[in-house]
C-alpha cells in the first residue's frame, strides 16, 4: 500500500496490551509485597521481569523501524523531538513539586519542627564535600557529552565513542558517591519533614542518574553498531537533552537543599 505522506502509521503490536498487563501486575504486586499478602513477592517479581522484557522487544522494533526500515522520516523525528521535549517539560514540573515541598516548610518551619530550620537534631551534610565533589563530577560529565555530540556532527566516531564512555563513567561515580553519603547520613526520610523532602528529592534525582547513564550506555552501544550515523542520531539527541536536564535539576538541588539549607 502506497502511502502519500511522511508519518509513520504503527503496525499493530501486542506489546502495548502486555506491558500495561505487566505495570498492572507490577503495581499490585508491590501494594500485596508491602502488605504481606501472601505471593506478593512472586508477583512483583513476575511483573518486573515482563515489564522489562517488553521494554526490551518493544524499544528493539522502535530501533528497526527507525534505522533499517527507514521509516523515521524527518516528519517523524519532528514530532518525537517534540514529545521528548514536553516530556522534560513534565519532569521539571515533577521535580518543581520536591523544591515547592522543601522551600514551603524552610521558609515557614511550623510549631511542630521547633520553629527553626533545620529542625533541632538534623544533622546536616556539608555541602563543601561530597556534594561539591558530585557538581564538579556531574558539570563534567555534561562537557562530556556534548563533546561527544558535537563530534558525532562532525563525523568524528572515536570522539564521540570516547567523549560518550567518559560520561558514563561519570554518571557511575556520581551515582556510587551519593549512595555513600546517604550510607554516612545521621538522619532517615523518616526524620521530620527535613529528611522526607531531603531523600525524596535527591533520592528522584539519583534515580533520573541512574536512568539517563543507561539511556547513554544504550547509545554507546548503538553508535558502536554503526546503527548511529552524522545525519541520523534523534535517539541520542534525546538521551544529550535528558542529561542536560539533570545536570541543572542538581545545579538547583545542591545550591537550594545542600547549600542554602544549610546557612
């Protein structure tokens, strides 16, 4: 069938059915873990893995129809561009929610935290150590990256393959230093609203670390396939444009929660 435009109409797939079966369980298998319900484990474990075996196969017909069908057309990488963006659009929001929670109760500490903030018995990180050495470590890792971008425009592969691993190390290293300060932490998000909007902020940004340095693994992997070229590289653009997004989210946290918070 001859089509007389440049999107891309979706052949029917059963993997959308499957993973919303697997989130379904995923969910409900937690909530029974939680309770200890019996099975709960197994179900959460079941869930888990069919939730990313789908990611796998799916994401794996996603990087077929775009690099060897030919079927992302500049009409296609328009709109997914788009939808990359307004997806960072609702993670700033996400992540606006933490910032709002933590200014709301440092600017106005109620009776119940002693009126002061921190609240008496926080004792809290300073931010001149591991939280300076995680900015310097993050800042780098986006000099990094875009390193590598601007080398994959050029047509540069062993720069970009180079400049890639490098931020990828550096995201590990960022990731292991904030699970040893959380390890020397004197406090729990468990102590007052102070240690909540603390773990639960940092903690989603380490998470988004995380993601983003498996979402460049994957792109590593890709452009050493050959599967990335000068011309057509959307997939890492939107992994370069995550990253960025978490560099200045920690910009915010460290200046805000580590800094600030602690004059």
């Amino acid at each position: 069938m001859t089509h007389y435009h440049g999107f891309h109409l979706v052949s029917p797939s059963p993997w959308p059915l499957i993973g919303a079966i697997g989130a379904m369980g995923l969910a409900v298998g937690g909530v029974m873990f939680f309770h200890g319900y019996i099975y709960g484990e197994l179900l959460l474990i079941i869930s888990l893995i069919l939730v990313l075996a789908i990611m796998v196969v799916w994401w794996r017909d996603v990087i077929r129809e775009s690099t060897f069908q030919g079927i992302h057309t500049l009409c296609v990488q328009k709109g997914l561009r788009l939808g990359v963006i307004l997806f960072i659009v609702s993670e700033i929001m996400f992540f606006f929610s933490f910032f709002w929670a933590f200014f709301h109760s440092a600017l106005s500490p109620s009776l119940e935290l002693g009126s002061i903030w921190p609240p008496v018995g926080i004792c809290i990180l300073n931010p001149f150590e591991v939280p300076l050495l995680n900015t310097a470590i993050l800042l780098s890792s986006g000099a990094t990256v875009t390193w590598s971008h601007h080398s994959i425009v050029a047509g540069d592969r062993r720069d970009t393959i180079l400049g890639l691993i490098l931020t990828v190390v550096l995201g590990v290293v960022f990731t292991i230093l904030q699970g040893i300060e959380y390890y020397e932490a004197t406090f729990t998000i468990a102590d007052s609203v102070y240690g909540s909007s603390f773990y639960v902020a940092t903690g989603f940004h380490g998470l988004h670390v995380f993601i983003g340095t498996s979402f460049l693994f994957v792109m590593c992997l890709r452009i050493i396939d050959y599967q990335m070229t000068r011309h057509h590289h959307l997939g890492y653009e939107a992994a370069i444009l995550y990253w960025h997004f978490v560099d200045v989210v920690w910009i915010f946290l460290f200046l805000s929660i580590y800094w600030w918070g602690a004059l």
